[in-house]
C-alpha cells in the first residue's frame, strides 16, 4: 500500500485501485490536531461509521467496500472504500444552536446566510434543520462558513443543491434514529464526492462524536452548553487554558483522555446497542 495523504485524524493508502480509510486515535478541536491520542478513538469512528452507512443507503450510496477486507494491523478501525473526486465543501446540517453556528447568530441573527428568529439561545431547537456549509481548511488553518450563494460558485447550482438535499436528508434520517436511544444529534458534518458514473457519493465519516454534537435527551435544557458524548468535552476543557487555538496544541492530561474515550464508547454503544 501507498500512503496518499495523511490528515487530521485518517490517513489514506492506495492499494490497488481502491483506497483504504484509516482512523487514527488522533483528536482535533478548532482544526488543530492535539498531541494525545484518544485510546479506542479509531474503532469508534470506524465502526460507528459502518453502522450508519448501512443505514443511510437507501437514501445516498456511499463509497464503502468493505470493513473487513482491510491489512490487519488495521483491522477494526480501517474502511475499503473506492475512490471518488471529494467535492470541496464540508456539509453540515443543525438542528440546534451551538458552537460556532451560535457564535455567528449571536454576531448577525443568521448561520451561514440562513436567517433564525430573534431570541434563540445555546441549545435551542432550530424551527427545523438549516444547512450551514463551510469551506474545508488545509491542516492547522480554521473552515469558514459559506453561504449557499458560495456553494453554487463552487459546485455549480445543481450540484449544491443536491448537497444541501442530502445532508438535511442523512441529518433527519440520523437524528430520528439516534433519538430512539436517548440522543440529541444537535448538528453533523458530511463530505461527498463524485463517483466514476458522476453520482453524488456520501464519504469520509458519518455521524460519529468526530463529526457531530451528541446530547443526552433527558438532560437537554437550552440557556447554557449541554453534557456532549463528544469532543465538545475537550473543546470545553481546552477554553480554560492560556492558547490562543493555533499549533501546537495543548498536551490532554490522563483524566481528560478518560473522560473523552468513555464519552464516545457511550455514543457508540447506547446509538447501535453493541458492545465496543
């Protein structure tokens, strides 16, 4: 195999004509990879991911292969997958106000262009599921939000809207699915690509803690930041610090690493009903 790229948390390797996805432990807040890995963090993604995938197909094909036919020392936390051209927009769906989608609503009422009613607060239910694109920043630079304008200039208008039509659609479809076992999908980040037949492909990772905010429904209360089965924990965790969110990052002490690997186990295992 040949490594083709390696990223903030997945390294890609070319074997044959397909790709293998691996899922590092490596964590990043604020695009910036941490020097501490997340023991497990990589099974996690994976196999979550997997998870989805087969239950998303029907509305979106995706670009897996296989999970298992993967070189062993990966074995768990690595996905075959063929090889697509990745459209250059991280493509994210909210349901609820938080992060930076709350920053920018408190800054000028909207999230990516999207107009929200006046007197929403951290937490809030969205009236219903807004698409917020952002551009994807190289390693260490930060994602801005894009409007659906920006979209269109990028991908061509039938395209972005094809885009926003599968994200708010995998967005509903995972919401509705996770809320069976107690959580909030609050928001999620997707990445598609074309396929050889110039399909749509739904790719990278897919409503995992990487890649979503996960809230326990029992203890949603909008008006402050909520108990998160994600690296919202760390982000949290990193804003008492003196770091200004550039690299390097901060170094995460054990008990930090405990709590955040016991965190996305738990989304793991209360979202599909298995055992890591």
């Amino acid at each position: 195999m040949k490594l083709l790229h390696s990223g903030k948390v997945r390294d890609v390797y070319l074997d044959g004509e397909d790709l293998v996805l691996v899922a590092s432990d490596r964590v990043s807040i604020y695009d910036v990879v941490l020097p501490t890995a997340i023991p497990d963090k990589g099974r996690v993604l994976t196999q979550l991911s997997l998870w989805w995938f087969d239950r998303l197909a029907d509305l979106v094909p995706h670009h897996v292969i296989s999970g298992t036919d993967v070189p062993p020392e990966f074995a768990g936390r690595a996905v075959r997958c063929r090889r697509l051209s990745m459209l250059p927009v991280e493509c994210i769906a909210r349901g609820y106000l938080a992060g930076l989608g709350l920053e920018e609503y408190r800054k000028h009422g909207t999230v990516s262009g999207v107009p929200l009613p006046d007197g929403l607060v951290e937490g809030s239910k969205l009236p219903e599921p807004i698409f917020t694109p952002t551009t994807k920043a190289p390693v260490g630079e930060h994602d801005e939000f894009m409007t659906f304008d920006d979209v269109v200039a990028a991908v061509g208008a039938n395209t972005a809207t094809r885009l926003r039509e599968l994200t708010l659609a995998v967005y509903t479809r995972g919401a509705e699915t996770a809320a069976a076992s107690g959580i909030i999908v609050a928001d999620t980040k997707l990445e598609f690509g074309v396929g050889a037949d110039g399909g749509i492909v739904l790719a990278d990772e897919v409503l995992t803690p990487d890649s979503s905010r996960f809230w326990p429904a029992d203890s949603w209360e909008p008006g402050h930041p909520q108990f998160a089965f994600d690296k919202q924990f760390l982000r949290e965790w990193s804003q008492g610090l003196d770091w200004d969110r550039t690299a390097p990052g901060p170094k995460i002490p054990a008990d930090v690493v405990a709590a955040t690997r016991a965190r996305y186990v738990e989304a793991y295992e209360r979202i599909t009903g298995r055992d890591l």
